[in-house]
C-alpha cells in the first residue's frame, strides 16, 4: 500500500483521516471526499494526516480521526469484504468512542450486516450499522436531493446515485436524511442512508462533499472535538462553494 501522506507543523491541530482500501473502492470521484476534508481542515491551518489501509495492512484503534470507506463495484467489495472482517472490532471500538466514518454507498453496504448481491451471494458486513442490503432487479440511479437535520434543521444535501442495492435499516435506527428527490436507501421507504453516533452511511457519490461544505465542516468538527475540548472550527469565505450549490439545487 502507498505511504501515508503528512501535511504536518509541530504545535498545530492534527486531523487523522484512515482511507479504507482507496485502491478498490472508489468510483463515481468519492476519493473527492478526501480532498474536501483535507483542503477544508487546511484552510484552516489544521495539519492533515491520511493513512491509507487495504488489503493485509495494519491498522490500531485510537488512530483515526475520521475512517473513509467509498463505493466499489461488486468484484470489488467481494475482496473488501472478507479483508475487513479481521479490522471489525478495531473499527467497532472507535466507532462506538464516538470516532467519525464516512461510508459511500458500497462502503456503506459493507458497514451493515451483509449485502446480498443478484446472485443470492451473502458478503458478510461488520455491523457497524444495524442495517441489511439486498441487490434489486432495478439499478437506482440519477441526481438525489435529501433533507438531512444532522447538520443544521432541514439542510439539504445533493449528491448522485448509482446502485442495485436496497438497504433496510433496523427499527430503532435514524436515517441520514429523507428522500426529497430520487431513491435513497431503496424505492418504497424515501429514507436515505444513516447515522449512528458519528458515523455515516449515505448513497451518496458525486463526490459528495464538495458539493456539500456543510457536512464536511460537520465531520471536522466532531472529529476534533473529541480530540480537543474547547475546539471551534473557523468560518471560511464559502461563496463560490454556496454558488455552485444553488446551481446545482436549480438543476434538480
Ligand atoms: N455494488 C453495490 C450496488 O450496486 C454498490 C455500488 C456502489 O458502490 N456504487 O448496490
């Protein structure tokens, strides 16, 4: 696996970002959401530290600030699936201390307990999310506009969709927001994705959050708060980000 990559000065905040197999995972630009997650918490004057894990690496709890699984094709995620059972319990011990996650589509399929593909084949999750998906006949694709109240009441997220799998959460688990335009988790209930504790799973590709500045700060800013108690993450000069999302709202 490559090298993690440090944009570090001694004395600074430090934000940790795990990237989960960013080798086999990543389709539709969802490495995009590293990107914005870097360049936002730079702006900042935040140091960046992204460490990738896939196949065989190593990996300890504690470490990640934020964990980042994208989407991947079946071939892929059948490979992804069996290598991340043996960091279950890594992830699940952070997760459940409140560590923050990104999961995108595929990525969010294999956090859930299993994804059962079109030919009846069971890939086992790590449970991370009460959640269960199974491969439908009709591929779920096209723009999606959601009503999330996990960042401000009412915020709407855009992103894109492009999956066969239908998602059912457990009774007692939240969405990640309500479907306003396209499918969302899958074509009858109008939920989209979940949220559990700091975690996210979400349909979402696009990337997601470079159309979506909003949710980015609201990672960073769980991330660091645990890190650092009396951390408040600065404003930025947002307009052409704000520009391009009310383009892109007109286009829905
Ligand atoms: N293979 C999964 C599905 O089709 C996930 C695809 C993806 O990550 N875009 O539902």
């Amino acid at each position: 696996m490559n090298n993690p990559e440090f944009f570090d000065t001694p004395g600074k905040k430090q934000l940790t970002i795990v990237h989960l197999y960013p080798d086999l995972m990543n389709i539709y630009g969802d490495r995009g959401n590293i990107i914005a997650l870097k360049q936002r918490a730079l702006w900042r004057n935040i140091d960046v530290k992204i460490i990738p894990i896939s196949l065989g690496d190593n990996l300890e709890t504690g470490i990640a600030d934020i964990y980042f699984l994208g989407g991947g094709q079946d071939s892929s995620q059948n490979v992804v699936a069996n290598d991340l059972q043996r960091l279950k319990k890594i992830i699940k011990t952070d997760v459940e201390n409140g560590t923050v996650a990104l999961t995108i589509c595929g990525g969010y399929q294999l956090f859930g307990h299993y994804y059962k593909d079109q030919k009846g084949k069971k890939l086992k999750g790590i449970s991370i999310f009460d959640a269960h998906t199974i491969a439908g006949k009709k591929r779920m694709i096209g723009n999606i506009k959601i009503k999330t109240n996990i960042i401000d009441p009412g915020s709407i997220i855009l992103g894109f969709e492009n999956h066969s799998g239908q998602t059912f959460l457990g009774k007692n688990e939240k969405p990640f927001g309500r479907v306003l335009k396209g499918y969302g988790n899958n074509p009858r209930q109008h939920q989209e994705g979940i949220i559990y504790k700091n975690a996210i799973g979400t349909y979402l590709h696009g990337s997601l959050l470079p159309k979506n500045p909003g949710l980015t700060d609201w990672l960073i800013t769980k991330a660091l708060q645990r890190k650092y108690s009396d951390f408040e993450l600065s404003p930025l000069d947002d307009k052409l980000e704000e520009k391009t999302f009310k383009e892109a709202t007109s286009r829905f």
